[in-house]
C-alpha cells in the first residue's frame, strides 16, 4: 500500500511540474503532527496526565490549488497526503473502563471491568487523506484555507498497558500488577473532519505551512464499548511547502 501511494504521489509531481495552466499551482508540502488521540472533554475517570510524547512522523502532500479568476483572492485547493497520528501518554485513572489481558496480578487472564491505577497508551495510525478546502490568498505571500477531509487508514495501531492497580467488576474484585490490551481492530477504516491553515510564502520557492485538522468521526467503530468514552484525531501540522 505503501509503495503504491508514493508511486501515485510521484506522479502527482510529475505531472504538477510537466505542465503549467492559467491560475493553477502545485505545491508538494511536508510537514509534523503534534496533537492526540482524544476525547473532545477530559473524563472525570483520568485523574493526571504524567506523560505525553508525539510520534513526530513526517506527512508528505502533493497539491494543487486553482485561483477563482476575478475571484478577489478566492480559491481551491486539493491534494493526496500521507500521513501517521500518533501519541503515546501515562495517566492515572479511576473507575477506567476497559478489557484486559492480566499477565500478573490476583488472576491472570482476561479481564474487564473498572480500573484504577496508571495506564499507557500508545496510539499510532496511518492515513492517506484527502484534503479539499476553499481558499482566500491576502496579498502575495498568504493564503488562508477552510474547507474537510476523507480519509482511509493503511495502518491501525491502539494499544495499552495497566499496572499497580485495581480491576472491579460485578463478580470480583482483583489486584492488577501487569496488564496489556489491544483495540487495533477495532478502529475506523475511514476518517472525516474539518481542516483549517495557512502557508505564508518566505521566498519564490519556499512557504512554512501550519493546519489543524479536527476528526468529526470517532475513532472507533460503532458499537465498541471496551472504553467508556469517543476518541477523536485532533492534530496541528507544522511545515513547509515547495512551490513549483
């Protein structure tokens, strides 16, 4: 899948750099995510973040943008972009719903119920997106953009650890030393939301670009309730553009 994306990329510069038309210009953009796979309200159930490290992957771009003509500066853009979200964080938390396999503790084994004690999470997921969004250039080194994305995964990854802490449930109640879950499968094979930014051009070639894009989509797939509350992808992009 990999391959075949940066083939299509590939030809996406080609044919951004073999041909010029009247108002249209190609731009191919990388750029870092920071942000989090994250409930949109932080739950009651994590007591104290203690730790966070982004993936820091670079994402790549191919884009294309056609000027309104007589437009007043408006305009749109479209594009193809590789790219991962990612994070890994440590929290307490209390009462956290979840399933887990118990390597070591009271009873080791499968598991669910409510949790407290330190968990860590690491969330990593690829996507090849599909950004359009509606422009407005202010002057000749901004240009502002709003508009969505679609986007299908081509990697899935959710994975967690539990430790030093206590499972309840209806049945039983048991010391938790160790434990790991995973809940790759059941996330979303595709991703939509809003996405907002800006590339302010710093010379005839170069531009530094920053975008947010806001999943609207849960990342899990419905129906899935071994966590109690939605995760949405909430990412901020920083990087540049090179404008052929």
């Amino acid at each position: 899948m990999i391959k075949k994306l940066f083939a299509i990329l590939t030809l996406l510069i080609s044919s951004g750099t073999a041909f010029a038309v009247d108002n249209v210009d190609f731009r191919l953009k990388a750029g870092i995510n920071l942000g989090g796979t994250t409930p949109l309200d932080l739950p009651a159930e994590i007591r104290k973040i203690e730790t966070y490290t982004p993936s820091l992957i670079p994402s790549i771009e191919a884009n294309f943008h056609y000027l309104f003509p007589n437009g007043k500066g408006f305009g749109l853009s479209a594009g193809l972009r590789l790219e991962y979200k990612g994070m890994s964080t440590t929290a307490e938390v209390m009462q956290y719903k979840v399933s887990m396999v118990i390597s070591s503790g009271d009873t080791p084994g499968q598991a669910g119920g409510y949790f407290t004690g330190v968990v860590k999470i690491k969330a990593l997921n690829g996507y090849i997106i599909l950004p359009v969004l509606l422009t407005y250039d202010l002057g000749s080194r901004w240009r502002f953009g709003l508009g969505g994305f679609a986007a299908i995964d081509i990697d899935r990854t959710f994975t967690g650890e539990a430790k030093d802490g206590d499972l309840y449930n209806l049945e039983s109640h048991q010391y938790v030393e160790s434990a790991t879950y995973d809940f790759s499968k059941d996330i979303r094979r595709f991703d939509f939301g809003a996405q907002a930014g800006t590339d302010c051009r710093v010379t005839e070639k170069l531009a530094v670009t920053a975008q947010l894009t806001w999943s609207i989509t849960p990342l899990f797939q419905k129906g899935f309730t071994s966590v109690a509350y939605k995760l949405y992808n909430i990412y901020g992009n920083l990087g540049f553009a090179y404008l052929f």
